[in-house]
C-alpha cells in the first residue's frame, strides 16, 4: 500500500483534474474534508433507503451497485474501478432514500466527501457544470445501451460486447456478478464462455 503522503496527492490530483480552477488551498480544505474509508469485501458504503450524502472516490478496489428484490435476489446495476467519481448526480438521487446499494466488490480504499461540502465548493465553477453534464450523458447512454441489448441482443452478443468494451471487467469480477449484469444465470453464462472456447465444456 502507498504511504499516506502519496494517497493523499493523489486525492488531490483526482480533484485537481475535474477543478482546474480550484487554487492550492480550496483544493486541500476540499480534499481535507472527505475521509479515507478501507473496506472489506461486501462492506456497504450505502445502504438502501438510506439518504445518499457523499460523493466517492475509488482509489483503489472496485465498487459495485445493485439492488435487492422482494425476495432478497440482487441485480448488479454498475461497477465502478480506480479513480471513478461517484455521487448523486440528479435532485431525485439526492432527496429520496436511495433504491440501491453500493458496496465494496474487493478490498477496497474511498474517499466519501460530504456532497454539501464539495457544492459549496465547487457550485460556481464551469468544471461542475461540465462534469455534471458528462455524468448524465454518461449515464443516459448506458441506460439506452443497455435497452437496446436486453431488447434487441442474444446473450452471447452481450457477453461479447462486455469483453470488447469492459475487458477489466471480465478479469476482476466474479462471473455471478456478472451475469446478472448481463441478465443471465452464472449457470448461462458459464455454459456460454465454455461454447466460446473460454474454459473448458
């Protein structure tokens, strides 16, 4: 692991690029006021029903977001690696309990800043506007892909595009994981990576 000195320059680094116009010193009483969470594998860092009030930064490990049916089987919804930024990007997020979990997938190191704290920071800056406007385009486009392959795809197909344009993804998630991602058993999806020459039939 890093010593603190480094992790920390890192922090700032992180928010450096997304505030370029932050001087030296709003950008380290920002980075100051998050906390530097270690947590365990399935470690929640929000619970559903629960408020989300903080903004998370992976700096290392990997996060996972899902949500639990009436009958407590989950449905992963996004995975997110080193350096993602995570927060309540809509009104609706922020005000209502959230409908979902997130949670460590493996070992894993985040700063939760306090939502309040970065808007007040950082509310005025063209970077926010920026970053908020990728954020919902972001996520509108994942949304529509993943319409449009439930809808139009075969599992295989989907399975293939996940290895085309989320390779990491396959080498570091567990494959139940991942199937539900992709909206099939682990049973399925085992069977389909061994009809693709991945593993052994």
């Amino acid at each position: 692991m890093q010593p603190p000195d480094a992790t920390d320059a890192a922090w700032r680094a992180a928010l450096a690029r997304r505030f370029p116009e932050l001087g030296a010193g709003p950008l380290a009483a920002l980075a100051g006021a998050a906390r530097r969470e270690t947590l365990a594998p399935h470690a929640v860092l929000l619970a559903a029903g629960n408020a989300w009030r903080h903004a998370f930064w992976v700096e290392r490990g990997l996060l996972r977001l899902y949500y639990l049916d009436a009958e407590g089987r989950e449905s992963n919804k996004n995975f997110h690696a080193e350096d993602a930024f995570v927060w309540p990007v809509t009104p609706l997020l922020r005000d209502e309990p959230a409908a979902f979990f997130i949670a460590a997938l493996e070992p894993s190191v985040v700063r939760c800043l306090p939502c309040d704290v970065l808007e007040a920071a950082v509310a005025a800056l063209p970077s926010w506007t920026a970053l908020r406007l990728a954020a919902l385009a972001a996520l509108f486009d994942d949304k529509l892909r993943r319409e449009q392959a439930f809808l139009q795809c075969h599992a295989r197909a989907r399975y293939e595009a996940l290895l085309r344009e989320r390779p990491d993804w396959a080498r570091r998630i567990p494959l139940r994981h991942l199937a539900s991602y992709l909206g099939m058993t682990d049973v399925s999806l085992s069977r389909l990576r061994a009809e693709m020459g991945l593993i052994a039939g």
